[in-house]
C-alpha cells in the first residue's frame, strides 16, 4: 500500500512478502571459478516500511549452498578479491550522513542447511586442502541494533572424518564478539599432514579428536578457550625411515586455559594411556630424532617488534601402560628391545623456564626384565638437553642372538645382561657412558654369515668372565 501525505510525504507498507531465489550461480575470481552456488534461497513473512525505513522478515532460509574458496600463492584468501580496490570508494559507500535515520533490519530466524565447503591452500607445494559438509546454522532474531547478541548454531562434518559444532550467542556491532562452546567428535587429523611436511619427516597415519571447549572473543585478537581434550589412536611414521615413530590408545587433558591475547596456554596433567615410541642409537651416536626436523625449516630468529613468544605451561605427564622400540647401535654388542608395561611421569613443564623436566619411568623386558629410566629433559626441545640414566636389569642374552650372528656369525645360548647407560644430550650433540655386566654367558651353535668377522669368540668369552662368571 501506497500513500502521499498533505506534505507530500510518500509512504509504503508492504505485508506478508514473499521471495525466492532458485538455482542461484555465482562465478568469477581469478582464475576464473564457479565459486558459490546455492539450490534455493526463501525470504518468508517480509514486512516494509517507509519512510520508517524498517525491513522485517519472519524467516530465511537457504538450502545446499556450496562454496569454493582457496589461498593463493601469496597466502591471500580468494574472497578478498571481490572487496573494492579503492579505498577511497570503498569509504564513501560506507560514509553515513549523521542527519539520516539509518534503516531497520531484522530476520526472525535465518537458517542454512546442507551447506558446503571447499578449501584448498596453494601457498606451499603441493598443497592441502580441506572439506567441510552437512553444514548446518541457524541464528534467530538479528537486527543491525548497536551492542545486540543473538542466539546461534553452527555444526558440520569434515570429509574426512568427525563432526563439529558450535552454539552461543554473536554480535557485530560495533565489533565482532562471541560467546558459546564448541565441541568435536572424532575429527581426523590427516588434514593437517600436508602442513607437517613442511618442517618434519613424518606422518601422522591415524588420530582423532574430541573436545568440549567454552569459547569468548571480542574482536582485535582477544579470543580465551578453556575446556577439555582427548586424542584417540594417534599413530605417526617416520617417513625417513619408513617405521612407526610414535602412537598413542589416548592422550587426556582435563582442563586447558588458553588466553591468545596475553599469549599464554596452561594445560593441566597430560595423561597418556598406552603410549609407543622408537628410540634408536645409530651407530655414529645420532638418534633417529635429529633427523626428523627438516633444515630448511629452522626456527626464524627473533626480529625487533616481533609477537612475544608463546608460553605453555603443563602440569606433568602422567604415563599408563606405555611401551618402547629401544637400540643402541653404537654398543660394542649392539643392543635392541622391547619395554612394555611402563608406568611413571614427568614433571612440571614450562617454555618460559630454563628448568628442564625432571623423568622416571619404569617398565617390563621379556618375563622377568626391568627397565628404568630416570633423569631430566627438555621436553619441548630433548636435542637441546637430555641427561637420562637408562637402566636395564635381568635380560636374557638369547633375545640378542640375531645381533651376534650378524657380527660374529654365532648364536647366544645363554647368559643375563645387565646394563646401565647414561645419555646426555647438549645442543645436539650426543655422549654416552654406558657400563655393561653379562653373567653365565654360553655361545650357542655357529651360523654361517657372510658379513660376520672371523672372531675366536668363544676363546674371548673364556678369557673375560672372572671367577663367577661374569663380564
């Protein structure tokens, strides 16, 4: 309805509006992409009046909108593309005239389902890329009115594995604000592989993620999380190697604080259930972890006016069940085995102390073996200082016959061996001090090895043992 006042005022009212928008294209960017489609767009129970300047709909929805979005080689999104070029322009669209009244909007409830999304970075070789779908959001009574929140929901799945979500209440004027939980379940991991390659030679095969996290931002870098986090059948390769690195049954953190503004992240105890790793002693005293990191990676040193660093704290390490690949291949005897059944913990740990972590963790080898390992480390940087005593108690030498017959090309029938090594690392470099006692030690049968040496073993292993047996 229409109507000019006795002051030639022009009204119109508008009720009960009703729009749709089917099969909706969009294309353009460069390179030149079909980057947004969506199957139908519905304004619902629209109501206009002017000159109140007021636009009211009671709902919209938009159904299946699927969007392709990427970061180019100079680590740009690919949506900037459409924001005007001239800054000057792009002010004076945005300039209000302070004798205007501005106009009223709102929306009843705004729902989108079935929502896609397709990310791609190719700001590095050869890329990553990330796909969100089943997406779903839906916010009710918004309004352009300063200092106003509305209630939200937004949840989806990742293409590869595990579903999100997150609800609370949004602002945006004057300024971007949130607050609400967000919450995972079973996200997989593998989409951040390509972005370890980039600094490390390994792989993570499986892992997945739940957490439960409250969630306040309000704009200009002043975001703070704090919940819960666990991390299910974690498995990583060593990719130079090509054998397993590191797994994990689950990996549990009660409660975490992070606080990106003050640049601060508090974890509490980190308990790791059923924990695996590889440790090997090459025979020129590297470890199989120097190798990992990639030289052209190396950490930027510290500009003027750069971020302060990040600090992390954590409240120990508490370790259930565990278990160890250990060798040490720079023994006389080279030496290799299994730890299982390891229980015990590490203590505090802080990046912003030069304190290293204090370690002690004890396990099983074979039937009646110990294994202990006791000392400090640097847990975020073990290469620049380890100093650990590992301790090895009761072994069975015959467990040790394929490295004899490698190097002697003769089998061990009997013995026990014990042995206490003590490793200290010091800015990547290596030493050990290792102190090694066998008892009761009986040769077994001759095994032809080519590679073997031509040793009088047995004339040796008489001429060391002392009177009880013993070397």
């Amino acid at each position: 309805r229409t109507q000019t006042g006795e002051d030639g005022q022009v009204s119109v009212e508008v009720n009960d509006m009703e729009v749709k928008l089917d099969r909706l294209a969009i294309s353009g960017l460069s390179p030149q992409t079909d980057f947004l489609s969506i199957s139908e767009i519905s304004l619902n129970g629209g109501i206009f009046r002017y000159p109140e300047k007021s636009l009211r709909f009671s709902s919209i929805r938009i159904d299946e909108p699927q969007l392709k979005t990427w970061l180019d080689e100079q680590g740009q999104i690919s949506l900037t593309q459409l924001l005007p070029r001239d800054a000057s322009s792009s002010q004076a669209l945005s300039a209000e005239d302070g004798t205007a009244t501005p106009w009223e909007f709102s929306v009843g409830e705004l729902v989108l389902e079935g929502g896609k999304v397709s990310f791609s970075d190719r700001s590095f070789t050869p890329g990553a890329s990330l796909g969100l779908n089943q997406l779903s959001f839906s916010l009710s009574e918004f309004n352009n009115r300063e200092g106003e929140t509305f209630p939200f929901e937004f949840t989806g799945e990742l293409d590869e594995g595990g579903r999100f979500g997150l609800a609370g209440k949004l602002g945006y004027l004057p300024q971007l604000s949130l607050n609400g939980t967000a919450k995972t379940d079973g996200i997989s991991l593998a989409p951040a592989q390509p972005y370890i390659s980039q600094f490390a030679q390994i792989a993570v095969e499986n892992g997945s993620l739940n957490s439960e996290t409250a969630v306040t931002f309000e704009g200009d870098g002043q975001l703070k999380a704090a919940g819960k986090i666990e991390l299910q059948d974690l498995e990583v390769q060593d990719t130079s190697a090509n054998q397993s690195l590191l797994s994990l049954g689950k990996l549990d953190i009660d409660n975490y604080d992070l606080d990106l503004h003050e640049r601060v992240l508090h974890l509490s105890l980190v308990a790791l259930e059923k924990p695996y790793g590889r440790i090997v002693i090459n025979q020129d005293r590297t470890t199989n972890l120097s190798g990992l990191i990639t030289s052209n990676n190396a950490a930027p040193t510290t500009k003027e006016g750069s971020p302060e660093p990040f600090t992390v704290i954590v409240g120990g390490i508490a370790v259930q069940n565990g278990s160890m690949d250990f060798s040490d291949l720079s023994l006389p005897l080279p030496f290799a085995t299994l730890i299982a059944n390891m229980n015990g913990s590490i203590s505090t740990l802080a990046t912003n102390s030069t304190e290293p972590a204090s370690i002690r963790l004890e396990g099983q080898v074979d039937e009646y073996g110990l294994a202990r390992i006791d000392g400090t480390i640097n847990v975020f940087n073990p290469l620049l200082h380890t100093d650990t005593t590992v301790e090895f108690r009761n072994l069975l030498m015959s467990n040790l016959s394929p490295y004899s017959i490698q190097f002697a090309g003769q089998k061990i029938a009997e013995g026990k061996l014990d042995l206490d090594l003590r490793y200290v690392i010091e800015k990547n470099q290596l030493e050990g001090q290792n102190d090694v006692v066998l008892s009761d030690l009986v040769l077994g049968e001759k095994v032809d090895n080519p590679d073997a040496a031509s040793l009088p073993l047995g004339l040796a292993v008489a001429l060391l043992k002392d009177s009880n047996g013993v070397i």
